[in-house]
C-alpha cells in the first residue's frame, strides 16, 4: 500500500509533534544548544513568530509528522533583513529517506520568491550528515567558532554556512513577508514538487 507524503506550512497546532521531534535533540545531543525543552504552547509561538516572516514547513508521511525545516530571521538590525537562518530537524526513524532534501529544497524556492536573497546554517561540529546535506543543497563553508557553545560537560565547535540566493553585484528587492505573498498557487506547487524527493 502506498504512502501519503505531503509537505505543508506548519501551524501552531503542530507544535505537539514538531516539539517530539526536536526533545531528543535538546536532551541526547549537542545539534542544538538549547537545554531545556520549551513547553508545547512555548514552540507553538516560535512557529506562529518565523510565519509571521518566512515558511515554516513540515513533511508528514500518512498520519505522522517526519521532519520540519524553517527559516528565521538572522539579527534584527534593517540591514540584515534579506538574510534567513534555515534549520531541518527529521524523527530518527524517517532519517535517510530524502525528507531533509525535500524540506531544504522547497523552503529554498519559496524564499526566493520573497526577495530573501542570502541564507546562513550553524552546525555544531562534528556532524557530517547535516554538512553533507547543506553542501548537497549548494551551501559553501565560511566560518568556524570554536569554544562557542558549553553542552555535556565539554565545549564544542560552530561551522556557519552561507547560500547566496543572488550575484553579489544584484541589489535586492524589498523581502515579501509570507503572510503578504498572494500567490498561494506558486506555493503549492513548490511543495509539490518537493514532495517528488522523497524516498519511502
């Protein structure tokens, strides 16, 4: 029997699930550096603030959520306004399957469509799968931090990773905040076509 894939914008009713995929992730690991699991209503207001500004989209695999990625704002000073952070999070049990692909390559195309025009991952080093998917997604290597972050009783490095959305030389238009894109058609169809990665 086949599976339904879908990849959708989250809302703040899937908090619930979105926060069961990311808890092990603050508590068995040092991907994220926060340490205290944020309650449910808590991660429904992270997604309802990064909608306000940029997508904020989920893969669910029949009834179950597989993975979410969003883009946030990176600093809050005007002039970095074109500027997103993008972050992916996949349930181990749907790992390996492409959904981190799917996600990253929908949320890019529709931030482009905004105006965004340049998007930053911070990766906690070690970690070669996400290093290898940000490089799959074209994302170059541009800093290291080291002795940034205090997790597990030792410290930990930072790489930053940079994707350029256009030439340096371009000047860019105004960003479109998702709330104020109309074209719901557009949308769909590059969540679509995501869809079309996935490996199940």
């Amino acid at each position: 029997m086949s599976k339904k894939v879908e990849i959708r914008m989250a809302t703040p009713e899937d908090a619930k699930s979105l926060l069961a995929i990311y808890e092990p992730f603050i508590t068995n690991t040092v991907v994220t550096f926060e340490e205290i699991v944020p309650s449910v209503s808590e991660f429904g207001d992270r997604i309802s603030t990064i909608l306000k500004e940029s997508p904020f989209l989920l893969c669910q695999i029949d009834d179950e959520i597989a993975g979410y990625a969003y883009a946030s704002q990176y600093r809050s000073r005007e002039s970095y306004r074109w500027n997103r952070e993008v972050t992916v999070y996949i349930k181990e049990s749907f790992q390996s399957r492409n959904i981190g692909t799917a996600l990253y390559t929908a949320l890019i195309n529709i931030v482009k469509h905004q105006n965004y025009t340049n998007l930053l991952a911070i990766v906690t080093l070690p970690n070669d799968g996400s290093v290898r998917l940000h490089e799959r997604m074209g994302f170059k290597a541009c800093a290291v931090f080291n002795q940034v972050g205090f997790k597990m009783n030792q410290w930990h490095q930072v790489g930053w990773w940079e994707l350029p959305l256009i030439p340096a030389t371009q000047k860019p238009l105004e960003p479109v905040l998702l709330p104020n894109f109309t074209n719901q058609t557009l949308l769909n169809e590059i969540m679509l076509k995501a869809v079309e990665l996935v490996k199940i």
